[in-house]
C-alpha cells in the first residue's frame, strides 16, 4: 500500500511546493471546470460548523470534476459511540482518494492518519491549525504586495484579537514568517499565546507601522469562562476602525466569520483595502490546487 502524504499543518509543505500550489492556483482563476479530478472521490467531514471551509473544499473538488460525499455528522455512527478513529477506518474501506476533515480536538487529524490510505486534508483542528486558510490568506498577501512571493520579505503584519485560541494564527505565524513576513501580535494578555514575536497591548501603537492587518474573532466557543469584560469594551480597543486606517496604503484579511463592528467596522468592510471576500474567492482555488497535489501525488508516487 502506497504512504500517502498529508496536509495536517502549513509545515508539512516546503516553501518550494507551497509557490508551486499557489502557482497553480492562480492558474485555476478563470476556471470553472476540467477533468484533473475525474473520478476520484473526496468525503468531507465536519464535525465542526462551517460556511466557508466546507463549501469551499466542496466547490473545489466539484469544479474538477470529483465525485463528493459529504458525511452529516449529525447522522454518522459517532452519536453511538463509534470513535473518530474507526469512522475514518470504515470511510477508508470505501476507497476515497481523499478525507477532508474539520474537528473542535486539535491533534484530531494526527489520530486519524494512521488508519487510511489516501491523504488527510485538515480543515480545521481546535486551536491547533487550519493550513488551507494560512495558504489562501498568503495567496491574497502575495497578489497584493506586487503578485511576488519576494516582496513579501519584511513586511509587517499585525495579527490582531483571540490569539491564544486561534487555528488560523497558528498556521499563518507559520507560514508567513516563513515567508519573511514580520508578525506582530496584538491583543489583550489574556488573548496572547506564549510566543517569541513581539507583542502589544494596543492596536493604535502599531496602527502607523503595518503593511497588513489579520483581524481575528474572539473564539467563544474555545473559552471555558468569559475572560474578557465586554465585546463593547474589547471592541473599542482592538476594532479595525476608518480612523486606525487613516489613507494609508494597507490591507485588512479576516478569516472569517467576522463579527461587524466588534473585529472590523462595517465602513472597512465596505473599504477596497479589505480583501475578506477576495480571500473567500482564493479559497476555492487554493484548495483546488492543494486536492490536486495530494491526491495526484498519491498516484504518481
Ligand atoms: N475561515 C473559516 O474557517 O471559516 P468557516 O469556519 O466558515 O469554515
């Protein structure tokens, strides 16, 4: 039986395969259809909810041609007590050429891996890592800085808000310092993660300093207590506001689902600077290109 590889983490890419995935996103822009897919089959299963990671992976594999089963967790075995471990055991007989899975346990995807054949695509592990939203925010970074992956060297991002119990921090500190970026963290201590980068309590010290903003939300739902005294109060501290913006050149990511005027205000949203629906839209083709590359990877190797 062949090894498949995985994608559980951004580092489980080489930088060299990472600028061949974007290429090749980049490629599929216009592309709304072709056959590099046809007749493999991708089950998708998401244990957590999800607007844009599971209809994006969904569209991805459809639009090349993919056959594609989505489990409804609500109604598999594990409500009877089946463990994810033999989910994926049995899902594995059926001979997918992928599993594509999302799961509140971080860690969820190391468990599963060694009971299938075909490659593991994580879409989202707890607070652990969610490499596919590091790999499409980098691709929108990359088309806004000069479409070069060399003019992202130093670079200054400020990742602000619910760090400590944030996927898509961990992967895009990362990816993105892998890439020279300069990541700054922002946010109030409760919200800081152990961590080496420098840090800041105050959105506006750093405000006239950054090349690029990655707004987070507070992750509530990883919050055993609330640990904050109000959303108002946090959010007159650390909103993306007009008025933090000023003119200047920026560019504001959020990975979504954004919470208006408590992460960024509605008037940011409106703002061309905010590329929160341009990275949905990079979404489906980065995970075009990264189904591609594990899947048919699986078969040449
Ligand atoms: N960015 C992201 O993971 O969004 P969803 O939770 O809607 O998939």
């Amino acid at each position: 039986m062949q090894t498949p590889r995985h994608l559980l983490r951004t580092s489980d890419l080489q930088v060299k395969e990472i600028e061949s995935i974007l290429d090749k996103a980049q490629s599929y822009k216009d592309t709304k259809h072709c056959d590099s897919l046809a007749n493999k089959t991708i089950i998708t299963i998401f244990f957590e909810n999800s607007t844009r990671t599971l209809s994006s992976f969904e569209i991805a594999a459809k639009r090349l041609n993919a056959n594609v089963i989505r489990l409804d967790v609500s109604k598999s075995s594990t409500s009877k007590g089946e463990t994810i471990s033999d989910t994926a055991a049995n899902l594995n007989a059926m001979d997918p050429h992928a599993i594509i899975i999302r799961h509140k346990n971080a860690g969820a995807g190391y468990y599963l891996r060694s009971q299938v054949s075909c490659p593991i695509i994580n879409g989202g592990d707890g607070a652990h890592a969610h490499p596919t939203q590091a790999l499409l925010d980098l691709l929108t970074l990359k088309e806004y800085f000069g479409n070069d992956f060399s003019q992202l060297k130093g670079k200054k991002i400020a990742i602000v808000g619910d760090i400590k119990n944030s996927r898509v921090a961990n992967s895009n500190i990362e990816l993105l310092t892998r890439f020279g970026m300069e990541v700054l963290l922002v946010a109030p201590p409760h919200f800081l993660p152990p961590t080496n980068l420098p840090t800041f309590h105050r959105l506006r010290d750093i405000a006239q300093e950054v090349d690029a903003f990655m707004s987070l939300r507070t992750q509530t739902e990883r919050h055993d207590k609330q640990i904050y005294g109000s959303l108002k109060d946090y959010a007159s501290q650390y909103c993306i506001t007009k008025e933090i913006l000023g003119n200047r050149d920026v560019v504001i990511l959020h990975p979504g689902p954004v919470h208006r005027n408590i992460d960024i205000d509605d008037e940011v949203l409106k703002d061309k600077r905010c590329k929160v629906l341009e990275q949905v839209n990079n979404g489906v083709r980065v995970r075009m290109a990264v189904l591609e590359y594990f899947i048919n990877a699986l078969d040449i190797s």
